[in-house]
C-alpha cells in the first residue's frame, strides 16, 4: 500500500491555505512538509496535528492505496 495525500492539498485549497500557513498552524518541520509532499509517510502524530489545526478527520486528508503493478523490467 501507499500513502496519498492529495485530499490534504484539495482540503487547503478548499479552505484558501498555502503548505506555509498548514507549517505556521501546526509548527511541523519544512522536512516533514516535504515528506507530505512526495506523499512519504510521516508520523500518525504529525498528522492528528493536521486534523487539529485544520478541524477535520484522517479521512479527510489521506488515503491508501494499491501498489501499482511492478513493470516487465522490475520483475
């Protein structure tokens, strides 16, 4: 499975928020914003800060998918 967290990036544009104002709402570290970005895991607690400041559910903003389908060449 892999994490998403495109639903937290349509949630900001929702709520008319940059990624600058969810770091100054929660006090997470640029690197973790990153890791947010490039859609790695971070912390359950650095999440639950998210849903804190931005007044919603896990749900809300992640999702798990599938692995995709390993290519010819990897296999």
């Amino acid at each position: 499975m892999i994490v998403s967290y495109k639903k937290l990036w349509y949630l900001l544009i929702d709520k008319k928020l940059k990624k600058a104002d969810l770091k100054r709402m929660t006090g997470i570290s640029p690197s973790t914003l990153a890791n947010l970005t490039k859609d790695k895991n971070v912390s359950l607690e650095v999440l639950l800060k998210i849903c804190d400041a931005l007044h919603c559910n896990l749900c809300d903003i992640v999702e798990s998918l599938p692995d995709p389908e390993p290519s010819a060449e990897q296999k």
